[in-house]
C-alpha cells in the first residue's frame, strides 16, 4: 500500500502549531531544592551577656517554587523533569484560584514573621521550664532576620537555635545539622511542603542530622547518603535527639524505616 505525503502547506501549519505550543504558557509550577541558611552565622542575633556561642551548625531551608505570576513553558517543564531533582505540579494543587501574586507574597512573608514570634516564645518558655536558674533574657533582645524566604516551615529551627545561643548546653556538638517545621505556641512541630527538595538542599551543605515533622515522614521517598532523620512532634524531642546522642530507634524517633 501506498501513502501519499501531506501537502507542504498542511506540514506547515503542523509545525507552526507544535512551535506556538512548544512556547504556550501553560498552568504549572516547577518545585526545586533551595539554599540553606545557617540560622546562628546569619539570622539569629542575641544581644545579652547571657548568650552561649554554638559549636556548629544549624540550617533554615529554602524550597524553590515558580511564583504563580510567572509564565511556565513546556521547555522548562521538560528541563526540569531532566534535572532529576525538580517536581512539576499543576498550579491549582500549590496556589489558590483568582489570587494575586502580591497577596500570596504578602502572606508568606506574614507567616515567616509569625513564625518566629512563635519561637522567641516558645525558646523562651522552655527555658524557664528546663534551665530556671539562668539568667531571663527579653524577647526584645532576640532579632531574627530572614531575606527573601517566606512561610512557616521555619518555626522549629528558630526556636532550636535561640535555645541553643541561650543554654549552656552544646546540642550541636560540632554537627551539621538541619530540619524543618511550623511551630506552634505549645511547642508542637508541624508538617511543611517540599520534604525531599529539603532534604537533597540539606545534603548539599554537608547535613548528616535531619530534624523531619513525624507526619511529613510518610511523605519523604528517598533519603540522601549520609543523612540521619528523626521524626520530632515537639520542640522537646528536637532537643532529645540532638542531645541524646542516640540513634532514632533508640529513642522512638524512627522516621523512614529501612529493610
């Protein structure tokens, strides 16, 4: 059997349409891994003689996200499926219909800010409670300064670093450390998004301790080499299991199990 070939001017318009859709805009946002700040060298200053200088170091991570006022072509989509270590998602599962990029920015920014309120109050109680001898320090004293970053995923590692620099106690003990999750006025860590991009951001800085919220655990689907996570429901446990110097199925902390 015999095919005849498409008339140039069809082939034409063939290829004028997959071009238009090559660089057609279209409803996706790209999710990435971020950079990670070391909250006690550059976000946390404690101006009181009462502050402890740490031994090491602890970082804030930063997810990625293609803002929703910003154009996605199926060229990046297929760039970042190449990368490896980029997730595409349809704009709608990430941010609401009909609202404006200012509006989402506003509130991230709004976030962070609550955010570390939250924990200069929660450092701060938990060390009347744990240290009652020391030294109170005013939570006006305690500055917390993040650019560019947004969200309330910070909260615990805020307030694991101010109780580190108003401790006596080493929790770092040298270590690399890092970790995510909202805190709230009780202590209570919670879940955050982009649990792998922080995890592969964190093993790029040379991170071998992982702080992980328990309920993002069963989210988490491969775990960088060198990297220990414990799952932490409280501000307590995060200071266990740095302190502890024990293994997270020693202290019931197991987030990812192993075969």
């Amino acid at each position: 059997m015999r095919f005849s070939s498409l008339p140039i001017a069809i082939k034409a318009i063939i290829v004028i349409f997959f071009g238009f859709a090559l660089f057609a805009p279209l409803p996706f946002v790209v999710v990435m891994p971020g950079g990670a700040t070391d909250v006690l060298n550059k976000v946390i200053s404690i101006k009181s003689e009462n502050a402890y200088k740490p031994t090491g170091s602890l970082y804030l991570l930063a997810v990625r996200v293609t803002s929703p006022g910003s154009a996605m072509f199926s060229g990046e989509i297929v760039y970042g499926w190449l990368q490896g270590d980029s997730r595409i998602f349809p704009r709608s599962v990430l941010y609401p219909d009909h609202v404006s990029s200012a509006v989402i920015d506003k509130e991230a920014k709004q976030d962070m800010t609550t955010s570390q309120d939250k924990a200069k109050a929660v450092a701060l109680t938990y060390m009347k409670k744990n240290y009652p001898d020391l030294p109170s320090v005013d939570s006006s004293l305690i500055t917390l300064d993040v650019k560019e970053t947004g969200g309330p995923s910070g909260g615990m590692i805020f307030t694991l670093g101010v109780i580190e620099e108003l401790t006596p106690q080493d929790l770092l003990k040298g270590r690399q450390v890092a970790g995510t999750g909202t805190i709230d006025p009780s202590g209570n860590v919670g879940p955050i998004g982009g649990i792998d991009e922080k995890l592969i951001a964190a093993h790029r800085v040379g991170v071998t301790i992982f702080l992980a919220p328990r309920s993002n655990c069963p989210e988490i689907t491969s775990v960088p080499d060198g990297i220990t996570i414990y799952a932490i429901k409280t501000i307590d446990d995060a200071v266990r299991a740095l302190s502890a110097n024990s293994s997270p199925e020693q202290l019931g902390m197991v987030c990812i199990k192993t075969a």
